[in-house]
C-alpha cells in the first residue's frame, strides 16, 4: 500500500496526497475535490519553501547548531483541521480526531529524510 493509501486510511485524515518539487504534477486522495487538491498542493510546495528559507535564516543568527536544518515539514492547525506537510507529502487531519500525532509519526516512518531536497 502507498503511502498515501496509508495515511487516507488513518482515522481522521480527510485527505492525503503528494506534489513534485517542480510544482507541475501532484496526486491526492480523499475529500477534496481535483481543483482543491491542485491548489493544496501549490500552497503546501510554497508554504514548504518559504518554511525552509526562514529556517535557513534563522539558522545563521545561530551561534551552534540550532537543530533546524534540515528541515523537514510543517503543520498549521485551523479551527477544524490541521494540515500536515513532511517531505513532499501533505496530509489534512480533522482536529477533532485526534489522531495528528499517529499521522505524523506513520509521515515520519515512511519518508526517508535523505529525500528532502526543498
């Protein structure tokens, strides 16, 4: 089973899917309708590159390593669901399911680190 398949599995987790580094191909599965999923998958590439360029930033105000780089993914949490992004993968999760730490650690199990090239 994939990934994705996976994760959309997961108790509470409205939808799943990937998106090219590139940003001109994604794959979603769940409860999002294809021009949802198009546009989550551009917000989660942009959100994941500027996530990246304010970790470097911060970064260089460090004196020691910060344990920031290399960064790995984000969550943001809304009033009705959180969406989880690791690697190239994004995840939304209900809030009420309670269940975004099982998400994150199956996210974290899955994607080999050394494959994070934002």
């Amino acid at each position: 089973m994939s990934l994705i398949a996976t994760l959309r599995a997961m108790p509470g987790v409205l939808a799943a899917g990937e998106y090219s580094y590139r940003g001109d191909r994604y794959v979603a599965e769940g409860e999002l309708p294809d021009e949802l999923a198009r546009k989550a998958s551009v917000m989660c590439r942009a959100t994941s590159m500027g996530v990246r360029m304010e970790a470097d930033i911060l970064d260089h105000f460090c004196a020691d390593d910060c344990g920031l780089m290399p960064t790995r993914g984000w969550i943001v949490q809304g009033p009705r669901f959180s969406v989880c992004v690791l690697s190239n993968v994004f995840c939304f999760v209900r809030n009420d399911a309670h269940e975004i730490n099982a998400v994150v650690r199956t996210m974290r199990e899955a994607l080999d680190p050394a494959a994070d090239i934002i």
